[in-house]
C-alpha cells in the first residue's frame, strides 16, 4: 500500500477514535497492558496509528472523566458480567448503559455479591442489584473513573452491614440525589455507613434529608459531620435525630456560634457514643450558663470535652442526668465551671456517681463542697465493691445513708425485680442478704458444690460461711436469708479486652450451663444481667477471669444427685 494513502486512513482512524472518545454515545476500550484501542471490533495501536498521534489519543482519553481506561474485557467475562447481573436481579432493560458498565467489571461484581453475604442468593444480595445501583446511576456513570473507590466502598458497606444490608441498600434512593450532585462526598458516606454499622439504614432513612440539607447550606461541615457520625457509631442515628443541627442542645450552639464548629465537633468526637446523652441531657442545663455569660462558651465546650475525655466509659453516669442539680449553681458562679471539670478530671467515676445520688434525690447543688464532702465515702464503696452497675446503684439510691467506712454496718435499700436483695454499707459493704424461698436456697447449695472446679475456682455466687456453715438466716415466714458477697460485674456491661477473652467468656457460661442442664437444675433468669465476671489469682499468680452464675431466687432441681459433665 503506498505511503500516502497509509498516511491518509492512520489520519482517518485516528478522526474516528478522537469521536469516539468524545462521543457519549460510544464506548471505546484501551487496553493498557497491550496499548491498544479497539472499537466496533477493529484494533487500532501506535504502529497503525503513528505514535504521536497514539499518544494524543491516550492523553485524550485520560483526561474525559465520562469513560474507564481500563483492560478491555474478552466476550466471555462480558457475558459472565451479564450473568451475575441477571443473577442477582438487576433490571437491565430499565438501565442499559449502567448494565453495559457493570457487565464489563465481572471481578468487582463478584467481590460485591460475596461481601453481601454467603452463598446462595441472598435478599441482601439482591437489594445491592436490585435497589442501591440503579439508584445510584447517576453517580456511577457520571463518575467511571472512580469506579475502583465505588465498588470498595460497596464491598466495605455491605461487610459492615451484612446483618441488615437489605434495608441498608433499600435505603440508597435517599442519598443517590446527594451523591450525583456532590460525588466527592462518598467516601465520607462510606465512612459514616461503616461507623454506624447494622444501625446505617436508619441513619439513611431517618436523618439523611436533614444531613443533606445541613451540607447544602454550608458544604464546610461535611468534614466534621462524617468525624462525628464515626465518634457515635451505631448511635450516630440517635444523635443525629436529637440534634440534625435543629435540635436541642448542640443545634442552639451551632446557631448562635457558628465559629465554635470544629471544637463542637471534637467535644462529640471525646465523648464517643455517649454523644448522645451529651447534646440530649447536659448541653440543655448549661444553656443558661452560656445565655448569662455567653463569651464563656468555649470555657464550658472545652471542658465538656475535657470531662468526656477524662470519663471514657463513665460518660453515660456524668451526661444521662442532666447535671440538672448543678444548673442553678453554674448559673449563679459561672467562674466556678474550671474547677467543676478538674473534680471530674480527678475521678470522673466517683464524682459523677455523687452528681448522679444528688439528682436522683432532688438535691440542688449550692456549692462544690456538697460533691467534694461526699467523696471520702463513695471512693471506700468503690475500692471496697468495685466499678459495676451494682456499685453505682447501691451508692446512688443509698447517697445520702451511706454508713461511714469504718462505722458499724448498716442495711441499704436497693430496688429490683422479683426477690428481695439488702446490701450491707459500712465494714460490710460489699456483702449482701439475699432472700429465697427454701427451694431455692436448696438449689442453690447444691449449685455451688457443683460449678466448683477442682481447683477450688467457684462459678456460682458463693454462699458465705463460718466453720463451714452457712451464715443464714431463717424467717418466721419460711423464707431464708443468705448472707453472700459481691460476685463481680455483670456481663451486659462488660467490656471484652480481646477476641480471646470473649471466647474463654463464652467458654465458661457454656460449661456452666452444661452442668446445670446435667443436674436437672434450673436457675431460672440465667440472662446476661445474672452472669458476672471477677479478675482471681490462679495458682501460678497469674490473673484470670471467672464467670459466675448469681441470683438463684427462681431456681429448683428435679434432683439430688450431683452428676459431672
């Protein structure tokens, strides 16, 4: 072929290519890895081209944000793409440009349906193909080349939500407008949906209009909106229900002091999912605070965020009651707000349950004296019994009867269900009368012979005795009261340490039921709040966790046998 006419129809190609590539009606694939272009079937690469004008070509298609540079898929994965399509229920025939797209990313598809959930087809599955793709059309194909961060964030969404994905990707069609109009915000929406896990859907359903609406207005604090859905985590919907910014609380902040933005954010971010109790039940009281001496708004954000920091997981105790008996006092000696946060820097736990006891009995700070004067004595029933749900309920109900550490014993009130339970304050804190009918201390007796180990480790709460007796006491009524000791904290508030720990947990609460089961004994309410955990020293001196079984109120055997599993 002469030179000139080669030169003409290189020209020719290269006319048709550049089209292509600018057309949005055309699809046109660059293989990378073999650099070639091929379109309606034909090949077209540097020799066929001339390598100036390929150049040009490839420069060209890389800056067009409409098309995927990418490997060109062979007939068989295209149709392995329409496949998986057809598979999990994507309509196809309603969006053929998006299916065309999707078909020709075989890989990432496969990648998406697993991350939704094993093998077979799954509704969760289903709702990626069926709902959130179509609804984010838009999105996708007017961001092709942010494919890749798309199809993670999907894969990375549907494994933190794989428990309710299918309401999570039902949910899409409440975002897919937002995201077509700020595609720069996915990975941030990704972040936010991970953070709030099995709870994302109603974050989605519930708050998202006001989110957006919020982001509309001054884009800036989208930043700091996805910080604090990532520091509340599965509450993020709760916060932001309580205050989208139009709320109580943290909304009136926002409003009135726009400037105090990124420090509001890091005062929830310290706080953590008890965010929630923050903007609900402590802003609210301070509100006065700050309307009276509004230049020490960021005095009393700061040491908010001070108090969360230095509270960790007792933020629930210092936030959940409003610090509504300090209200008058903060109002009348706002200068006395810093050293308010330092008794709290000091030992958040004790002095929050204090704050916590003054509320529950409607008692109005006037000054700090009537915290710091009850410390002495709270901090004797901490160290004495420990931090646990029953600690706090025992000093908060009993705050203001509380026997002196050395004094003689007292009886302290303590309200629950079914049987009747007095703790003991003063030298005795820490021990505690249960009352049970004889069936039940019968039951319990044999329990504890067998949930001991041969180690001497007990599994039950223990009975105390002296000389090997029980230290009981028989009522005219028939019932018995058992005299016992603190058993540990309950396992629903408990912490797991490690993926180890929770496992020896759950090894321990198997094995103790198995026993139970063995010898026909029947504990009654062997819940979560009933199963208690104790640090002990083994043999060897080394620290070991021991689940115990108490409350044996409702407990009866069928037996008197003892039978080892």
């Amino acid at each position: 072929m002469p030179e000139a006419q080669m030169q003409s129809e290189s020209s020719a190609d290269f006319e048709i290519i550049k089209q292509a590539i600018m057309s949005s009606s055309q699809k046109i694939w660059y293989d990378e890895k073999e650099k070639y272009f091929s379109l309606d079937g034909r090949r077209f690469d540097a020799r066929s081209l001339g390598k100036k004008q390929f150049d040009e070509l490839v420069k060209l298609l890389h800056s067009k944000e409409t098309y995927a540079v990418s490997t060109r898929p062979v007939m068989g994965e295209l149709e392995e793409g329409y496949n998986l399509l057809r598979k999990y229920g994507f309509p196809i025939q309603h969006h053929p440009k998006l299916a065309k797209f999707l078909a020709e990313q075989p890989s990432d598809l496969k990648k998406i349906a697993q991350a939704a959930g094993p093998p077979p087809v799954t509704s969760s599955k289903l709702s990626v193909f069926e709902n959130a793709f179509p609804s984010l059309e838009k999105f996708v194909l007017g961001n092709l080349k942010s494919w890749d961060e798309i199809a993670k964030g999907i894969v990375e969404m549907a494994l933190s939500n794989r428990r309710l994905s299918k309401a999570f990707f039902g949910s899409f069609s409440k975002v897919a407008s937002f995201l077509a109009e700020y595609p720069d915000k996915w990975v941030g929406f990704v972040r936010m949906a991970k953070a709030a896990g099995p709870k994302s859907h109603e974050l989605v359903w519930i708050n998202w209009n006001d989110i957006a609406y919020e982001i509309k207005q001054d884009p800036k604090r989208w930043d700091g909106i996805v910080r604090m859905a990532e520091a509340t985590k599965e509450r993020s919907r709760e916060f932001f229900e309580i205050t989208c910014f139009f709320g109580i609380g943290c909304s009136d902040l926002i409003r009135d002091y726009p400037h105090e933005w990124e420090q509001i954010v890091k005062m929830v971010e310290a706080a953590g999912p008890y965010a929630v109790e923050l903007v609900q039940s402590a802003l609210p009281p301070l509100k006065s605070v700050i309307n009276h001496s509004p230049g020490r708004v960021d005095e009393i954000i700061s040491g908010l965020t001070r108090i969360a920091k230095a509270s960790k997981d007792n933020s629930l105790a210092v936030f959940s009651e409003k610090l509504s008996c300090c209200k008058d006092f903060f109002r009348m000696h706002p200068e006395q707000w810093e050293d308010f946060v330092k008794l709290l820097e000091k030992d958040s736990y004790c002095h929050s349950i204090i704050i916590y006891g003054l509320a529950k009995h409607d008692r109005k700070v006037q000054s700090l004296s009537e915290i710091t004067e009850q410390y002495a004595k709270v901090k004797y029933y901490v160290n004495k019994i420990g931090k646990s749900e029953y600690t706090q309920k025992v000093i908060v109900e009993n705050l203001l009867s509380l026997a002196q550490p050395q004094g003689i014993f007292n009886r302290l009130n303590f309200r629950k269900t079914g049987s009747t339970l007095i703790p003991l304050g003063g030298r005795l804190a820490g021990y505690m009368y249960r009352i049970v009918t004889q069936e039940a201390y019968d039951t319990w007796t044999r329990a504890e012979a067998i949930l001991t180990e041969p180690d001497g480790t007990v599994h039950c709460e223990e009975i105390v005795k002296k000389n090997g007796k029980p230290r009981i006491i028989k009522k005219k009524d028939g019932m018995i009261a058992v005299l016992t000791k603190y058993a540990g904290q309950a396992l629903r508030s408990y912490h797991y340490e490690s993926k180890d720990e929770e496992k020896e947990i759950i090894r321990q609460m198997n094995w103790i039921m198995k026993q139970l089961m063995v010898n026909q004994i029947t504990h009654g309410h062997p819940h979560t709040g009933n199963h208690t955990i104790m640090k002990e020293k083994s043999a060897d001196g080394k620290e070991k966790i021991v689940i115990k079984l108490i409350d044996w109120d409702a407990a009866s055997s069928s037996s008197d046998d003892i039978a080892v599993a």
